[in-house]
C-alpha cells in the first residue's frame, strides 16, 4: 500500500507504562510495512507510574519527527485529551485509539483501505458487526457493553452498530469540525462525536475489528463511568 497521505496517531495515556513500548512498536512496524508516512502523539495526564519517562525513552529510539510528546500536567480526562493532541497533529488524517492493545494496530491497514474505498469521512472499528468480536471479557462486562450500546441506539438512532467503540480513522478536517461542536469531556466523547458527525452530514463507514481486554494495568471504567455514559446519552437525546 502507497501513499502520500500522513496519518496521525492521538494517543491519550494514564499509567501505561508496560503497554507504551509494545504499543509504539507495533504501529511502527504497521506504517514502515505498508509505507505509510505517520506520527504518534502521546498526550500523558501526569502517570504516576511513569509512562512519561518511558515515552521519552521512545522518543529518542524513534525520533521526534515519529513520536510526539504533550504532556498535561493532570488527568483531565479523554476527551480533553483529544482535543489537546489535535492542535498539534500534522496528518491529513488522526486515528484516535487506546494504548491498552484492546486496539490492535494490525486493523489499520483495512481502515485505511475502507476509507480510500469510498473516501469515507470517518472509519469507526466495530465489535458488533462482520466479523468483529470482544475477548477477555466475562459475560457480566459483555452484558455491560452490549447493553450500553443497545440503550444508546434506542435513544439516538446514529446508525452505527458501535457507537462505545473509541477506535477510529477520520479526516483531519472533519475531527476538527466534529470536536469543535462536541460539549462532553469524559467517556461519553466518543458517542457524542459519532452523534453530532452523523448529524453534520459526514459519511461514516465501520471496520470490524477484535476488541481484546487490556494486557497490563487496570480498566478505568467503573461505576462512576457508567453513570456518567447514562447521563451522557440522555443529555445528548435532549440536545439532538
């Protein structure tokens, strides 16, 4: 695959330490072998458990032209981390994902491929289409999902079959557009970025991919998110 497209990489992080690495090398390894032009921004929100000075050490293996640091001072959450990374993304197109490898680089590629087919706005990852799937997920967590999901499709119609999903190739243009008219700064950004482009007119295609569970480090989704995603999605329903 060839091209002159650059592509972006907004990676928010919070006590990623171990995952850090892997991560970098794999999406290293996924650009150099289908000769794409990329950069990784890495937006860390004060880890305690140093990922910052582990991406310092990433910088200088792979060059400040490849690895880009923003660091913020404290968790400010991920949506403001989005935002963040943006202003200092020089591709023409930003993937946003997570660090945890639920998000396998190895998706990329057909993303990608899926977006130059239709020269599609956005390309989101879906768990719950094709062939997508979760692993490493106990049925009450998959429950959790699904259930969130259907809830959300009931209230806002996006037409999407994973509307959670935090995986996604989009338009430099159209992320800057999109993010400019979304208010939510916690878990519920995602959704509410799907919603409000669906809304703008712009075209959206779905990608199935493999969601796998996070190999090292903790979940942060607890009760508190999950109240929040509810919240969420019924303010979202009154504004759209």
């Amino acid at each position: 695959m060839s091209t002159k497209e650059k592509y972006t990489v907004i990676l928010p992080t919070y006590n990623e330490r171990r995952n850090l690495p892997i991560i970098c090398w794999l999406l290293e390894k996924t650009f150099t072998a289908n000769k794409l032009d990329w950069e990784l921004i890495i937006v860390d929100d004060g880890s305690p458990d140093g990922t910052l000075q582990v991406a310092q050490q990433l910088q200088h293996l792979y060059t400040p032209s490849r690895i880009v640091l923003k660091p913020r001072a404290g968790k400010l959450g991920l949506g403001t981390a989005y935002v963040h990374g943006l202003k200092y993304a020089t591709g023409t197109f930003v993937i946003i994902m997570d660090a945890d490898f639920s998000h396998h680089p190895k998706f990329l590629p057909q993303m990608i491929a899926t977006q130059k087919e239709g020269d599609y706005d956005i390309v989101t990852g879906t768990r719950y289409a094709g062939n997508g799937g979760v692993y490493g997920w106990d049925l009450k967590r998959k429950l959790v999902s699904r259930g969130a999901n259907l809830f959300a499709d009931t209230m806002l119609r996006p037409g999407v079959s994973d509307l959670t999903g935090s995986f996604r190739l989009y338009k430099r243009e159209v992320l800057e557009r999109v993010i400019a008219e979304t208010e939510s700064k916690g878990y519920t950004f995602q959704m509410e970025m799907m919603v409000r482009a669906k809304g703008l007119g712009y075209r959206v295609a779905e990608c199935p991919i493999s969601f796998v569970d996070r190999v090292y480090g903790e979940s942060k989704l607890g009760g508190d998110e999950i109240v929040e995603y509810a919240k969420g999605v019924l303010n979202l329903w009154m504004k759209v």
